[in-house]
C-alpha cells in the first residue's frame, strides 16, 4: 500500500477499492491506496461523491474515511510502584473516530499475554517476579482497511 497525499488546488479524494469506497475530505490528508488507479482527487466535494456514486449508486458521505487516528483517553503513568501482594491496574485507552479499536497486550519477555484484548491490564497479587515492561499495542481498523498503530509501554515495579 502507497500513501497518497490530497493537493491543492484539489479539495478532496477517493479511495476505490472492492472493499468500498473512502471518501478524503480534507485538502493535504494523506491516505493509503495500492495504487495510482485507486486513488482519484477532486476540485470539489461535489464531484468526489457524483463519482463515488458511479461506481457505487449506495455511496453515502457517512462513509467519510481516511486514515484512522487515534486519541488517548485513558493512558496510566509510564511508571506503577506497588508492594508484594497488591493488584496493579494499567490503562491504556484510546478511541477513533467511526473506527474499531483492538488492543493486545505484550508481558515480560516480549511475551503476548493470552486473552488480554481490553483497554486495561490487571496484576494481581503481584510478587516481585511482576517486576518489568507491560505494552500495550493499540489499532485502529477501518472498513476499507487501513490502520493505525501506536503503543504504551508501563514500567511495573514491585517491592517488599
């Protein structure tokens, strides 16, 4: 996938793809296509939704779509200090604008920590063997599958 950049004079542009059709409504956004073929620009907003309405008669601008950002809303200090036996929860929340979010979170070691797909983490009943770097990665899909990514690292430090 090539990023394409909207130019002006140019106020928007289409992403055609099976998949769909994303409209760029903002002058110098920058969006992914495979190609120079499924990406058009136009003068106008006018002219980008008749076109999207030629190749798709359903097209609605609801389906406004660029590239996903994403927001911190809920994000815990990098550094969590707590004591042998206590529960350590890490947030690391985020949203997109009409965009599914996905997290994963990574443990000690580099290791993938099964089923944990939330926005937030928990130790319990920590030992001093919870000590280290929890990251939480973060997507943002949308439906015409471009992503963005980020991630959250949280230093954890249990002491007696």
């Amino acid at each position: 996938m090539k990023i394409y950049t909207v130019k002006t004079p140019n106020t928007c542009g289409l992403v055609i793809l099976p998949t769909g059709i994303a409209l760029i409504h903002v002058a110098g956004a920058n969006t992914g296509a495979p190609d120079e073929s499924t990406f058009e620009e136009f003068l106008t907003l006018e002219d980008a939704v008749n076109r999207a309405r030629e190749i798709d008669p359903s097209f609605t601008t609801n389906a406004v779509l660029g590239s996903p950002s994403l927001t911190p809303l809920n994000i815990s200090n990098s550094l969590q200090r707590a004591h042998v036996g206590s529960n350590i929860v890490l947030n690391c929340e985020y949203s997109s604008k009409e965009c599914e979010v996905t997290y994963q979170w990574v443990g000690l070691s580099g290791l993938v920590v099964p089923d944990a797909t939330s926005s937030s983490l928990t130790l319990e009943d920590t030992t001093q063997d919870s000590t280290g770097t929890y990251t939480c990665r973060v997507n943002a899909f949308n439906s015409v599958g471009q992503v963005s990514s980020t991630s959250q690292s949280f230093t954890v430090e249990v002491h007696l």
